[in-house]
C-alpha cells in the first residue's frame, strides 16, 4: 500500500507541475470550437482548483493500472490455480 501511494505521489508532482499547461492543452479544442467566448471561474477557488483537480483526476488514472498489479500481486498468493484462472 506504501509503494502503491509513493508511485501515485510520483506521478502527481510532475502533472501537478504542469497543470496549467494540462488545463490548455485539454480546453484547447473547445475553445476552437466556440471561437467567441471564453472560459468563466464560476466560483473564487476555480481558476486555481481545476487545473489541479484535472492533474489530479490524470495521475489517478495512470496510476490505476499500478495499484491493480499491486493489489494482484497481494491476493494472487492465497488462490489455488483454478482460482487464478
């Protein structure tokens, strides 16, 4: 569970680094797509909370398959063969 958290850790900081370029590079297209306007905080904490919750909400997902292999690797020993199966 240690491994698990510290790999998610390391795969926060990076994003968490870059969420303000995450944030436009992912709200480019629609921008694009509705040339004449453009996004709204619709509350005091939104034009800092979103891009992070955006890093954050992307090291979760590639961080998944970790913790899978992980949580594999922990029951995995306790199944008979058929069970593996």
């Amino acid at each position: 569970l240690w491994i698990s958290l510290l790999v998610y850790l390391l795969i926060c900081a990076p994003l968490l680094w870059h969420a303000k370029s995450l944030y436009a590079l992912l709200t480019a297209p629609l921008l694009e797509l509705t040339p004449h306007t453009k996004l709204i905080a619709t509350n005091i904490t939104g034009t800092f909370m979103v891009p992070v919750k955006l890093a954050l909400w992307i090291a979760l997902f590639l961080w998944f398959p970790f913790f899978l292999h992980q949580l594999w690797n922990f029951i995995a020993p306790a199944l008979y063969p058929k069970e593996k199966k």
